[in-house]
C-alpha cells in the first residue's frame, strides 16, 4: 500500500524542517475539492501526498510510470482488438441459434432505431477507449524517448477529460447479467471474445490508475514558479490563486478571477462559473427524464408470437420470481437507487453550499460528491444489458428482444447526472466558514508551508 504524506500523518523525521517559517514556491498545489495551498513533500516511488484538509489526492508517485503505462495500454488495446475480432457470445433455444461480435451490440440497435443509444454504447466501450489508450502510448513513448512527439500537451490535456466517460468495466457487469437472464431460456455459449474483453476492462482500468500526472507534466514542460506571496496553508482563491486542475500547477487569477494555465493552457477560475445554477438545471433535466424512463418499456421480449413490455421496475422483479436475488439487487441499485440518490445528494450539495458549515461537517459534505461523482457511471448497467439482448436474442417471432423508448431516457438520466456531478464545484462546500474554526484548522496544515525539493524521479 502506497505511504501516504499529509499534516496529520506526516512523521517529523520524514519532514525534519518543519519548524521553519520560510515560504517556497516550487511544489505548490491548491486541492481542487477544498481550494488549500499545500506543498508537495518529495515523493518516492510507491508514495502519495494527500490534502490535509479534505484527504483529496493531490499526487501519487509510480515506479517506472512512463514504462508501466505504456505496458498496459499496449496490452489493453490488444485485447481490444481481439475483443472485436473473434465471436462474443452465443445462444441455442428450441433449435434456433444466433452468435454476436462486440460490435452488434451497437450495429443493431441503429436497425431498431435507437441510433443515439447505439453511439452512447460504441463511444463508451470502443472508441473512447481507444483514443485514450492511444494516447498513453503517445506519451509515453514521447516521455521514454525524451524527444517529445508533436501535440504532447494537449493529447495530456485531453486524457483527464476523457477518464470519466470510459465504460469497460461497466459493460463486462452488464454482460454478465445479461447472460444470466439468458441461460433461463436458453443455452448460452462465451466465445473468446468475452474473455478478451474482461482482460481488456482489467487492463485498462490499471491503465487509468498507472498515469503519474504530476511526473508526466513535470517531464512534460517542467514546472514554473508560484506566484510571488503565495502562503501554503490558506485557500488559494482568496490570495488571486487557482491550481490547475489538469496539470496541478498554481497560477494567478486576474481581477474577474479568471487567467488560463502557463503550463497546459486550460481555463482557470476562482470558483467554476454558475456552477450551482447549471448543476440545478442539469439534475432538474435528469428528473424530467427519469419519468419516462420508468414509465414506458425499457425492452419488449417476444416469445412465441406474445410480446411482453418491461419496465425497468418489473424487470427487477421478474429477476426476483425467477430467484435471481443477487441480479435483481444489482440492477435494481443501479437504475434506481443511484440515479435517485446521485440526483438527492447533488441537490442537497447545491442547497449546503448556500450555508455555514463547520469543517468536518464539510469533510464529510466532499466525501458524498466523491461518492456521487464515482457511482454515477455504473448506472449505465441497464442500458448495457438492453444493447446486448437486442443485438443476441434475434430469432424473429419465436424469441426475440426489442430496446424500448426508455432506453434513451434512461441513458440520458445517466449522462445528466454525470455531466451535473462534473458541473459542481466542491471548493465552493469551504467557503465562508467561520473565523476561528478555520484558523484552528490552517494551525494543524502549518508543517506544509515550508520549502520541498522536486520529485527524485522526476
């Protein structure tokens, strides 16, 4: 498990200068959840250095990261390809027989006329995918070379926004419930494919996880100095500061509270514009399309020349007659609990924010946006299984699966509620606190405000 460096944990013989009053402007970093200029202790491989305010990761350090992130991505895009190359999945039923790739799982639900949904499925399994593998490998071979390839910066840029919106890992539990729904009414065969597939989940969330930010920037074009007077220790917004959330670095606001990064050229602002209002507004969109996603049909199974509509709610307890308890507890938590809480807890955020609030009642106000924003993607389980049971059960009128129009409601609840959870702006949870209260606190993060060395390894 990786050492973790904060002021609460920080042992003084890691940090024998503690006691010094002296300022450096080199490691400086403002937590983009709680908005605290901190100093980054020098890191060694294995190592991270949390916020010692709201216990945010502000960096973490890999051995080898150039090395091992090309490594993994190299393996995941190989998976990929076999995953689209050999057969998915098959099944048999009363001497009928169909056999699908991972692509149909998109291809097909355009001949149901459901072309949004079928772009939502490709760009979140596939291509996204692809592109972001791709440019690790970017940078990865630019970082080992140490000859830069062109558009470095900005293919680094793009990565972070990226992350979010892959959804791998969600398809193979998706997959894995569809199968199970089918094996009551037919015989199910995995082909190569599937077990490609789940490697290439795997590695590519330890892709995600391998990329060393703070040692790829750094390498990338170095590290400017913070600004002049900047105090670790006290909120960067009040002093005309934002760090970056793209590449970390501290930089001066203009007089409107806005300026762009010296290092990677993102927008930056004291607090994102209107972020409350479009938060709002988004979550109020989700609400008027959760409605007809529960409402209509989110798929209409034929067997035998009766069709059944289904809902996503007798979906769930048509798993539980059948005895499937585990199943039914899991898309019943992914269509119903997550989306209703995600689109409470948001809501609830934007009204907190209007009040006071003592700072470990904000510690924990930050952890519920950190758990809304991580849940909300696995929501799109359910429209996962719908594309997969289209594409596979296709046997005309003896047995077949047809995508109801709440499958785009439902993945529109889905991509609203995301998009309402990156719109917030969690510094804007320690605003206004109280004097003493924060002063107290700022006492206990004194031990980061003196002067770090670079990374050894960077």
């Amino acid at each position: 498990m990786a050492d973790t460096f904060s002021s609460q944990t920080a042992h003084p013989a890691r940090a024998p200068h503690v006691a010094t009053t002296r300022h450096s402007r080199r490691r400086l970093r403002a937590c983009h959840e709680c908005d605290l200029l901190v100093a980054l202790p020098a890191l060694k491989p294995g190592q991270k250095a949390d916020c010692p305010r709201c216990e945010h990761t502000l960096a973490v350090r890999h051995h080898k990261p150039a090395e091992r992130s090309l490594a993994l991505a190299i393996g995941a895009l190989i998976m990929l390809l076999l995953s689209v190359a050999f057969p998915f999945v098959s099944f048999e039923a009363r001497g009928v027989s169909n056999r699908i790739e991972l692509t149909e799982t998109a291809s097909t639900l355009v001949g149901f006329h459901e072309p949004l949904v079928a772009i939502c499925v490709l760009l979140t399994v596939i291509i996204l995918p692809t592109v972001y593998l791709c440019g690790v490998m970017w940078l990865s071979l630019g970082l080992l070379s140490r000859r830069f390839l062109p558009h470095s910066r900005g293919v680094a840029r793009a990565l972070k926004h990226l992350t979010p919106w892959m959804m791998a890992d969600v398809f193979v539990i998706a997959a894995l419930v569809s199968l199970i729904k089918v094996a009551g009414m037919a015989e199910v065969s995995l082909g190569l494919s599937f077990w490609t597939f789940c490697a290439y989940a795997l590695l590519l969330l330890l892709t995600t996880q391998s990329l060393d930010t703070d040692w790829m920037w750094f390498s990338l074009a170095s590290e400017p100095l913070a600004p002049a007077g900047a105090r670790p220790g006290e909120p960067a917004s009040p002093q005309g500061l934002s760090g970056c959330a793209t590449c970390g670095l501290v930089n001066r606001l203009d007089a409107n509270g806005r300026g762009h990064c010296r290092r990677c050229g993102e927008s930056l602002h004291a607090r994102t514009p209107r972020s409350r209002q479009r938060t709002l507004a988004l979550l109020l969109a989700a609400v008027v399309m959760y409605i007809p996603a529960n409402l209509y049909p989110i798929m209409t199974t034929t067997s035998l020349g009766n069709s059944s509509p289904s809902t996503i709610i007798s979906g769930v307890m048509l798993f539980l007659q059948h005895g499937d308890i585990p199943i039914a507890v899991i898309i019943f938590t992914a269509s119903v609990v997550v989306p209703i809480g995600k689109i409470l807890a948001l809501g609830w955020l934007c009204y907190a924010v209007r009040h006071r609030g003592e700072p470990l009642r904000n510690v924990t106000r930050v952890r519920l946006y950190r758990m809304t924003e991580f849940i909300g993607r696995w929501s799109m389980v359910d429209v996962f299984v719908v594309a997969i049971l289209v594409a596979l059960i296709r046997a005309g009128e003896l047995m077949s699966i047809a995508p109801g129009p709440a499958a785009l409601s439902f993945a529109s609840v889905v991509i609203l509620t995301m998009l309402a959870a990156i719109s917030f702006d969690p510094r804007m949870i320690w605003d206004d606190l109280p004097e003493k209260p924060r002063r107290r606190g700022m006492s206990r993060i004194a031990a980061l405000a003196s002067p770090r060395k670079e990374p050894d390894d960077a």
